[in-house]
C-alpha cells in the first residue's frame, strides 16, 4: 500500500466513508498520539483499514472531544475491531472520544499466548515473522500534533502500523486455535475494558498480593 492508496481525513469519518467501513467483516484500528499517558497527553490521529485495503488516517483536532461518525463505528458490535496492544488504543477512545470500542482484538496479547519461543511481541517483530516484511519505526517517536502538516514519512508509518494487521491476526488465530488457546485468547480480550477503565483511573496492580 503506498502513501498514494490512503485517504487523509479531519475529525471524523464522513458518512460514505462510515457506509463501507460498517460492511466490513472487521477493521484494522491503530492511533498516534503526544505520549504514552491518555490523561496527558493528547490523540492526534486514527488509522483504520478493512479487509479491502481502504484506509484512512483521520486527523484529530487539539481540544475535539467528539467523532460521532467514528464512534458509531468503534462500538458496532457485529465488527471486531483489531488493534496491536489494544490496551492503549481502547483507553484513547474512551478517554478522548468518549466511545467503548467493541469488540476487540489484540494482536500483543494473542501474540504473547500463541508464541511463546520468542519474548518478542512488537508489530515489528510480528509483521516481520508472519509477513515477511520489515517495518519502518523511524517515525514512531515523532511528533504528531502537528495534524495539519504530518510528513509523508509520518503517513506511511501510520498506514503500516494498521496495513497488516488484519492479515496478522488471520495467522494468530490459526496458531491459537492449534495450540488449544483460542478460547483463552477470547477471555483476555474481553478483559481489556476493564483494565482500560483501571488505567483511567490511575490504579496499579490492583490484582496483586
């Protein structure tokens, strides 16, 4: 997919825009933001792709606390909604855009269930395993508030980090379903609300002794 087979768009999806993604059997998520910390730091940009390769970069304004369109799609029950380290991304939506994704996917966690010959569950690592292809990350830590001027190396970025997931995720699954954990994976994934909720509020390590 190169910079010129994605759409940029500003504060939400359009209608048409929402019309196909809502036809999808699942969509690829990913989010850029000023930081690690939701309370923080800022979400500058949504990434989605569906099973057709369309995707989107949707620029989030600073202070813009809304995306209808956008949240009728995140919280679309029939669409499982795919995300590398879902965790973060979910805790953005609700924090930011006041939207409960359902239901998810987590490509970290299934990752981390399904191989466990390898302590290396980055997308990097990942994508470069089951896609036999090597993610560029220089642009990882960058700074993305600058919506309205985002460099194409900036762009290209974004859309890989949502480009492979759902191809990812088909390969995941398989192995889970393989090494009977596919059912565990489901649990987990179930879980990520209530651990995104405990985030927001600022709790640690709450199911410890």
């Amino acid at each position: 997919m190169s910079i010129d087979s994605f759409q940029v768009g500003d504060r939400d999806l359009s209608d048409e825009q929402l019309s196909y993604y809502l036809q999808a059997l699942e969509v690829a998520v990913d989010t850029e933001t000023m930081g690690l910390l939701p309370l923080r730091d800022r979400l500058c940009l949504v990434q989605l792709c569906d099973p057709e390769g369309r995707a989107i970069a949707i620029r989030i304004a600073k202070g813009q606390t809304e995306a209808p369109n956008l949240k009728r799609l995140m919280e679309e029950r029939s669409i499982p909604k795919v995300f590398h380290f879902a965790r973060f991304d979910v805790a953005q939506f609700l924090h930011h855009l006041d939207t409960i994704v359902q239901p998810i996917f987590c490509t970290k966690v299934a990752s981390k269930l399904a191989r466990t010959y390898t302590n290396r569950h980055g997308l990097k690592e990942l994508v470069q395993e089951l896609e036999r292809v090597e993610l560029d990350k220089s642009a990882q830590s960058s700074d993305w508030g600058n919506v309205g001027d985002l460099s194409e190396t900036q762009l290209n970025y974004a859309t890989n980090d949502v480009r492979y997931l759902l191809s990812v995720k088909q390969k995941l699954v398989h192995m889970l379903q393989r090494e009977e954990r596919w059912e565990l994976a489901c649990q987990c994934f179930t879980c990520i609300p209530v651990l995104v909720q405990l985030d927001l509020l600022q709790y640690k390590d709450v199911l410890e002794h």
